[in-house]
C-alpha cells in the first residue's frame, strides 16, 4: 500500500472534499425546502397544485440521476445564453460551472423523495393533535407552522437520515459534468499515479466517516424529543 | 343579578348529516354562566357530535349560535348548506372554548408547560412570562406541576388528560366542553380526572360534558340532556332526568347504566 501521494495532492484532495460536503448541505437544505412545498401541496385542497407537486415527483422519482443532470447540463445549461439579460448578470459566472448544474439537479432530485416522504409523515400526523390546534383558536396556517409540520418533520426523522445518506453517495455523479468533488480527485489521482486501490480506499473511508456524522447528527435530533418506545 | 342570567352559550336547532344519515336532528342548548350540562346517551345519539358542533370541528348543516356574546354568521355554500361566513369569527370563538378530548391529544413534540402557554403566547398574543407564570398556578392546581417539563408520553392517562385540562384552562374559556373525558382511561385512572372536573364545576365554571359516568353527571351537574338518535329525549335537572325520567327510551337507558 502506497499513500505516499497524500501529501503532494492534499490540496485536490481537501477541495474535492469540500464540495462534496458543499453539494451534499445545499442539496440538503434547498431540496428540503422545496420539499415543504411540494408535500403541503399533495395533501392540500387545490388540485391544480396537487397534480404539479404530484407529477414533478413522479418525473423526478422515475427518471435516473444521471438523466436528470445531464438533461440540466447539456439541455438546460445551452439555453441558459439565450435568455434576455442573464448573460450580463452577476449570476452569470455561476451558471458556467457545472458546479451550479450539479447543485440544482442534486437538489430537484432529492426535493422529490423527500417531498414524498414528507407527503406521508404529514398524513401520519394524528388528527385529533390537529383538532385540538383548532380548537384553541389557531388558523390553519398556525395549526401548520406550530403543529403539523414540525410533528411531521419528527415523524420523518429516521427516514430522512437514511435519505441524507443516499444523497451523500449520489454526490460522485457530478464528476461526469467536469466537477472535481472527492471522486473527481481520486480519480485524477489514479490517472497521475496509476495506482488502483489506494486512492479509493481513501475515498471510501471518507465517505464511511462522514455517513458516521450524518448518523450521530440525526441521533442528536431525534433525542431532542425523548419518546417512550 | 342580571349579567349572571345572560346565557353563556345558546344553540338552537343544530343539524347536521353525513351524507344520508342524519346524526342530529334539530339540537338546541342553553347555558347561563355557572350551568354544568351533562350530555348522555347510548353510542350514536349524536352527542359528541352536537358537542363538536359547539366549537365548529364539525360544521353544522344548520343552526343558530350565540357564543359568549356573538352571534355566528352564516352563509350559504355552493353545495346548499350553511358554512360560518367568517373563519376569524370562528377562531376566536374557539379561542373562548376550551376543549377537552377524549383522547387527550396533547401535542407530543411539546412539554406539557409548553402545551399549555401554545395557546395563550401563539393564539391569544399573551406575553411568555405571564403565559407561564399562569400555566404553572393551572398544572399545580391539577397536580401536574412538578411534571411540566416532561414530554407528554412519558405520563399516564390521567396525568395527560389533566394536562389537556389545564392546557383547556390557560385560554380563559367562557365555557369548557368535554368530551368523553375520561372513556379513554384505565378505570384506576378516572377518579382523579373526574376530581379536577368537579372541582371546575365547584367553582363556578360554565361546562358542558358528554360523559359516560353517570353517577357523576348527577353529582355535579345542574342539568343533563339525553340524546336519542339525534334529537333531544329528556332534559331536566339531574334529580329529573334520573329519579323520575318521562321517556320510555331515558328510563331504559338510566336503568341499563345503574347495574
């Protein structure tokens, strides 16, 4: 075994980390976000919102990742010159990376399993902790804000960790539209070097030592609320 | 003299059906302050139902409601039937009713302390430290003080029950509506929770209570209603309506209960 090359590529390596762990949070973050929308929007009244919501999970939950982000790259990325104005914002230099397309399909992505996870954990909820929301006064909005959905979110909690885990595996996809995360850099190294294991080996450690920490900061979250089992 | 004659709640003719069955037939209610009504009545009479209509869980197909001094608006939906026209007006009626479940339903991801301010801090705007300072003197009167700071499912039956009474309690309700209070209970348990009812109804306190514990509907109660398929059998003082019922239907369902 040969790691004599950590050194002189720690820079790559700390970078391609970096990303990795930066795709994964905004991923995370933005796609539970939009998760919100898209569960509220399934389990409430207007139909019009409950077919969009529905379908673009379906869309999202029913096509390969890889699709997805070169469907964004390739298709959406060549049509990004053409609208009006956009070339000369401040927004332009982002959205000539493949970093930005990653970003946004990695987050779509995982807006539509949690979105649909969210969907059920918010019918999980027991009505009766509902009614009793309503029956002190509170509008609809509140009973949702103060009590639905963080009941639901608690709900979800084991499930989500498990999702979270996924998404962190799904990040190495982002190497075949030219982003250097931690397997981009592994891999660069394997071409420079021409060694086969120890560059994976390492790789792979990462990622165990990072699912270890998703772990744990779930743990923490779901001891916030002590449950009797 | 005269404020304590104003009724606290008049209800009249109260129906309401789903789809074909009707459950309640032309309900009607009045409570002047300080009245305790008992609602009894075999499964399927309508009474938690009529009492649901009280604080619109569910909505009434028709019916008049005088709440603590408001009139309730209604209008006519698109589908013929009457809705409340003002869903703020409902709010804060249901503000001014304190609701008690059969099942509890104190909300879980909340302390107990933190169930009983939810109401005052978030619907009624009360400013936190009163908030709290009122729901410890409301959880030690029911013998909950030293658990405020425990989760809800770390507590028995009746503990819970007391805590959804004190929560119940924290928005100063005109008048308390129980349902089945204590039906939910390990038979060890109800005592205590029916301790805490009466001493409500000792203080003076306008009640309404669909129960299952006759005995202590003709203890506490000034008045009890039975309900028979959605209509009003017998309704009288609770000396009445148990010692001398008039309905065939009432005598049967007195006697069934006392053995």
């Amino acid at each position: 075994m040969d790691f004599s090359w950590i050194i002189p590529y720690r820079e790559l390596l700390l970078n391609g980390a970096l990303l990795t762990c930066m795709l994964l949070v905004i991923s995370v973050v933005l796609g539970f976000a939009i998760a919100i929308f898209l569960a509220i929007a399934q389990v409430g009244n207007n139909p019009v919102l409950r077919v969009a919501a529905k379908s673009y999970c379906t869309f999202f939950r029913g096509t390969p990742l890889l699709i997805q982000l070169w469907l964004i790259y390739y298709g959406l990325g060549s049509y990004l010159p053409y609208i009006p104005g956009l070339k000369g914002s401040f927004l332009w230099p982002l959205m000539r990376e493949g970093l930005f397309f990653a970003a946004v399909a990695l987050t779509l992505n995982f807006a539509a399993y949690q979105g649909e996870i969210l969907r059920g954990t918010l019918l999980a909820v027991p009505k009766g902790e509902l009614e009793a929301a309503l029956a002190v006064g509170m509008r609809p909005s509140m009973v949702l804000r103060r009590i639905w959905l963080p009941r639901a979110i608690r709900i979800g909690l084991p499930t989500f960790a498990g999702e979270v885990i996924l998404q962190l595996k799904a990040t190495p996809i982002v190497f075949s539209v030219t982003v250097m995360d931690l397997y981009g850099a592994a891999y660069k190294i394997r071409q420079d070097t021409l060694l086969v294991y120890e560059p994976l080996i390492l790789v792979a450690a990462f990622y165990v030592a990072l699912t270890f920490l998703i772990t744990q900061v779930f743990q923490r979250l779901e001891n916030a609320v002590p449950a009797r089992r | 003299m005269r404020l304590e004659a104003r009724p606290a709640l008049v209800v009249k003719d109260v129906h309401k059906s789903y789809g074909t069955l009707k459950v309640l037939k032309g309900i009607s209610l009045e409570a002047a302050k300080g009245d305790v009504v008992s609602i009894i009545g075999s499964s399927g009479s309508g009474k938690s139902t009529f009492l649901r209509c009280i604080n619109f869980l569910e909505i009434p197909d028709q019916g008049s409601f005088h709440i603590n001094g408001e009139d309730v608006e209604f209008r006519t939906g698109r589908d013929g039937k009457s809705h409340p026209s003002n869903p703020r007006q409902i709010e804060r009626l249901r503000s001014g009713l304190g609701m008690v479940f059969q099942s509890f339903n104190l909300w879980p991801h909340m302390t107990i302390l933190q169930n009983v301010i939810e109401a005052p801090v978030h619907v009624l705007k009360v400013e936190r430290k009163a908030a709290i300072e009122k729901a410890e003197a409301l959880l030690a009167k029911v013998g909950l003080y030293e658990k405020r700071e425990s989760y809800p499912a770390f507590l028995s039956g009746g503990q819970q029950q007391r805590a959804s009474i004190a929560r119940a309690l924290c928005v100063d309700p005109a008048v308390m509506l129980f349902d089945e209070p204590t039906s939910a209970l390990d038979p060890e348990l109800v005592g205590e929770v029916l301790k805490v009812i009466r001493s409500l109804a000792e203080e003076g306190r306008t009640m309404i209570m669909v129960t299952h514990e006759m005995k202590f509907a003709r203890d506490v109660s000034t008045r009890v209603m039975f309900l028979h398929q959605g209509q009003v059998e017998e309704v009288g003082p609770p000396s009445q309506v148990f010692g001398a019922p008039t309905s065939a239907r009432c005598k049967e369902f007195i006697a069934a209960g006392s053995h």
